[in-house]
C-alpha cells in the first residue's frame, strides 16, 4: 500500500481526493465543513465525513473535485439535493415538512410563558 | 384556572405517546428514493468494462423505446438473487444496459459466465460517479427509462419474481 502510494506521488499523479485533503487550505475547510452535514447513504447514521465505507469515499470525491474546481458549498449541496432529496443533509432546509420542528419550540415556550404569566399573578394578588 | 387547562398536559402527553406509538408500528424506511424520478436522465458517458459488449452513454437513452437501466457490482449478493429475473425480463422483450459499480472486467465477465447475460451495454463506473448523478445510493436499483430520456421510475434493491410483471408493466407505461 505505502509503496503504491510512494509510486504514485512519484508518478506525479494528482491525489485521490476521496480519502486525501484538497491542496488549498481554504478550499479543504470548506469542503470539510459541508462533508460534516452530508449524509453517508449506506450508513445512513454518519456523515460522509465521518464514515468509512467506499460510497462515502465516493460522495467525498465528488464535493472535494467540485470544490477545488471553484463550485461553492451551497452548490454542491444543492446539487446533491437535487439528486437524494434534502434527506441527504443533515441541516435540511426551512420547508412545510421541517416547519414544524423549528416552530414548535418557539410555539411551546410562548404556551408555557402566557402559562407562567397567568400563575403569577394569580399570585401576586392572593 | 379553568377545569379543562388541568387536564390539557395530560391530553398533550397522550397526543405524543399515540403520535410515537403509531410511528413504532410503522416498519422505518431504510431506502433513499432517487429525487430525480420523473426527471430528465443526467448526461453520462462511460466506458466498456468487459470485450465485446459497448459502454453506455446518455444518448443510447431517448432513442423513442423505453429501457432499463441496471446498477450492479460483481461484488453484491442481491445482485446474484436478481440475475434470473433480469433474464426472465429480457426474455420478455425487455432492454436492459447495466452500470457496473467499482468493479474490473475480470471479475465482471466471471459473474456474467456463471449468473447469464441480461445486458446489452454496461458501462464502467469505478468511482460511483454516475451512480451518485443518478441520485442511485446502492446496488442493486434498477430504473426505468423512457423513449425520451426522461427517468420513469426507480427499483430499489434486488428484483424478486413478484416484481418482473410490475417492471414490464412500468416499461409499458414509459413508451
């Protein structure tokens, strides 16, 4: 394995970009940042970042090509959207069937302060 | 404090408990739908992987009749479990290309040796890369394409005999 890799560094051949970082540090941090909220679709529990089965490999490869070649993250993401659904990202997008888990919380602290306030001045005058 | 507001945490709680309960019933889905169904089929161009049998290129899609496109591996098990009923769909009059995942011509040629030989082209796909343009997350998925290009429908995992007259009804379908 070293020596494959020895012989291809010395080859010249440009990394394999699945299991290797893109040359620009900028460019990787990016890339890095939204592998991290990119479902694995085998292990359908991990990020691609964090996994290590081949297709996650492969699904690294292409946002690492696409970004070193100037695409956005946003761009990459939607294009994978485009393909699996916001399924494959683990921070989905404001829509009709989300909508619920990002009001409820506000919905539920709005019950329980009107709830708070009506106790307390309840107390208040007793 | 009104009499009913007692009882509403109750009702909220046993809301939720029949909400969860219902959902434990329901068997998870653990398949990822391609979103691109009913959409046009991305353009691809792959290269032969074993002699005498051509790659496949988006434009041997959209020729006017409907094909099935097969994603498989040497590799995969499912794939050997399906390789019958590819045979019975192309003794039925079906055209089937095939994309193969991750794989080397020896290793494909052996599976087609002792599996048969539904395919007219297959195309080699080393890195998933068109797999993943298809919006394809495993093999095998088999999918349907009609006269203009455009995906009809999409078969996830292997195809087991009950599925083959669903597969010619949808070829039918996608003329």
């Amino acid at each position: 394995m070293s020596l494959l890799l020895a012989l291809s560094l010395a080859a010249g051949t440009p990394a394999d970009l699945g299991y290797s970082q893109i040359p620009d540090p900028a460019r990787e941090a990016q890339a890095a940042a939204l592998m991290a909220e990119l479902r694995c679709l085998v292990c359908q529990g991990q990020s691609i970042h964090d996994s290590d089965v081949d297709m996650a490999a492969d699904m690294r490869r292409i946002v690492r090509q696409k970004i070193a070649a100037g695409d956005t993250p946003q761009s990459v993401r939607a294009w994978l959207v485009e393909r699996y659904g916001s399924y494959v990202t683990y921070d989905p997008p404001f829509s009709l069937a989300t909508a619920p888990l990002w009001l409820a919380p506000l919905l539920l602290l709005a019950a329980g302060l009107w709830l708070a306030r009506g106790t307390l001045k309840r107390r208040r005058r007793a | 404090m009104k009499r009913w507001l007692f009882w509403l945490p109750l009702i909220v709680f046993a809301v939720l408990m029949a909400v969860a309960g219902s959902r434990l019933l329901v068997p998870p889905e653990t398949v990822v739908k391609s979103a691109l169904v009913g959409k046009p089929l991305p353009d691809f161009a792959l290269p032969p992987i074993v002699p005498g049998k051509p790659g496949v290129t988006r434009a041997d899609f959209a020729t006017g009749k409907p094909r099935l496109l097969n994603v498989f591996a040497s590799w995969c098990v499912p794939c050997i479990a399906e390789a019958p009923q590819l045979l019975k769909l192309k003794a039925a009059g079906a055209r089937i290309d095939a994309i193969a995942i991750r794989d080397t011509p020896q290793a494909v040629a052996a599976f087609l040796q002792r599996n048969g030989d539904p395919y007219m082209r297959i195309g080699d796909d080393p890195q998933s890369r068109v797999q993943i343009s298809i919006g394809s997350s495993g093999v095998p998925e088999t999918f349907v394409i009609d006269g203009q290009g455009r995906i009809a429908a999409q078969h996830i995992g292997d195809i087991r005999e009950e599925d083959v007259p669903k597969l010619l009804q949808a070829l039918e379908d996608a003329r």
